[in-house]
C-alpha cells in the first residue's frame, strides 16, 4: 500500500506504528473539538441506552465513545467496539484497561460482522460508511444484528458539502477533488437514507451539524487528513504539503481562511 505511513487512515486492516500513531493523533485532536462532542451528546442522548443492554459501536477507533456506552449500560450490559485495525484495537483495550472501563474491543470487518442475528439493542457507527466499498451491504448488517426494536445511531459525512477557502490559493480545493475522485462513499450522507430504508429500518430523526475547522487550532485534524491523501493521491507534493501548511497558519491569524463540512446523524429503529 502506498506510502501508508504518511496519511491516517481507517481502511487499512494492518499499518505500521508511525501511521498507527498518526491515526490516534488525529482521533484524539476530533475527540477535542466542540462541535463534535455537542453532536456526540446529541447522538446519545437520543439512543436512549439504558442499563442492561447490549451495544455496538461500528468502527470503535480508540474507543471513547464505546467506553461512554459502557458506562451506560453498566456491568449488566455489554458493549463491544469493532475496528478493523487490530492496532487501534490493541489500543483501545489499553485505554479501557487505564479507566477501568467495561468496553470490550473485537477487530471486524463491517461488511461482515462477526455476531448473531438480534444480538445487540444498540448500534452506532461515526465516520465509517465513507470509507466502505459496499455500504449497503454494511447497513443491512446492521439490521440483522439488531434486536427488533432495537435502535441505531449512524453518523457520517457528506464531502460533497465541504467549503474550502485558504487565502488565493485554490490548494484545498484541489485535494477534496482528487479525494472524491479516488474515495469509495464520499457522498455518504446524502445516500444513507435511502440505504437504511432498503434494510428495513425506519428513519426516525435526522440531525446535521456543520463541522468547521477551528483556523487557531494547531492541531488542524481536518485539514491535515485532507493533505495527507492530497500526497497519497499525488494531487499535491510533500513539499507542497508543508508550503499549505505553512501558509494556513500565516492565513488563520488574520481570519483569511474557512473549512467546514456537514456531518449527517441518522436515528433508525429495526421494527
């Protein structure tokens, strides 16, 4: 696989430690922005997960928000995160060792998951169907694990609604356009509907929120992803790479800069 080591990635089953390590980065820098938890708290909220339920969370990552459903379940529950890196898997059981957390962690292929028909109340799945090749078929995997009456959180993003402004440069532009040219579902969002309703789950609520990069942040989890595929694509070079980045801090300081993209929060219940 190409350069694997110089971008974050959620579809790569076995990466090394240095893009293991620059994939937990950028988790932990989306774990801190405030508009993602505002949503996450939403999300959750209205999952109404109650104690003693069973619960899945679709493409765990570190595992922060499979340790929250845990808590909600307590010891007469279960949840259990799902990931197919078995690295971010490894640590995520770390993290849930540190803080005593109950969360259990599996590595699984979302096409295929690894559990019974109607074993879980609860599924929930963050910025993952993007990523997949077939999600369809995702999503009626989704609907045989469920219990009926069960509920499913699916939350994902449209990249057909980011806005990119950096200064005269149109350097930002160009990447998401070779990124959606070379991306499996970057129209996630706006297809899942219609996906969920063709594996019988009904839509109960839909809820978006606008997710804007903070220009004073020096973590810049957004924009980072997008010019590490820009290299991995070749749509820019490494060189040009640090040039942008350069450039977007010199920019934020006087406001000449804007990122944002919509991020879809669908609420559905197997009948």
């Amino acid at each position: 696989m190409a350069d694997i080591a110089s971008r974050p990635t959620f579809q790569a089953e076995q990466i090394d430690d240095i893009a293991l390590g620059q994939l937990v980065d950028h988790l932990d820098a989306v774990d801190e922005i405030p508009k993602r938890q505002q949503f996450r708290k939403w999300a959750f909220h209205a999952l109404q997960v109650r104690a003693g339920e069973r619960a899945l969370d679709i493409g765990s990552g570190t595992g922060s928000e499979t340790r929250v459903l845990a808590e909600a379940v307590t010891a007469s529950g279960r949840a259990i995160g799902l990931d197919p890196n078995p690295g971010m898997a490894a640590v995520s059981r770390q993290r849930a060792e540190a803080t005593n957390s109950t969360a259990r962690f599996v590595v699984g292929d979302a096409h295929s998951l690894p559990f019974s028909d109607e074993s879980f109340d609860i599924v929930r799945s963050e910025t993952v169907f993007q990523h997949l090749a077939d999600p369809s078929r995702a999503v009626t995997e989704v609907a045989r694990v469920l219990k009926p009456g069960g509920r499913a959180m699916i939350i994902d993003s449209d990249w057909g609604t980011a806005i990119m402004h950096l200064g005269d440069s149109d350097m930002l532009q160009r990447i998401t356009e070779e990124i959606l040219s070379h991306s499996s579902n970057p129209y996630s969002g706006r297809l899942l509907p219609g996906q969920l309703g063709a594996a019988g789950l009904i839509v109960q609520n839909i809820e978006t929120e606008t997710m804007t990069q903070d220009p004073r942040s020096n973590r810049d989890p957004f924009v980072e992803t997008l010019l590490a595929w820009g290299v991995t694509t070749r749509a820019i070079t490494a060189v040009e790479r640090s040039e942008v980045l350069e450039q977007l801090h010199s920019l934020a300081r006087g406001g000449d800069f804007h990122m944002s993209v919509t991020s879809f929060a669908f609420l559905v219940q197997k009948p």
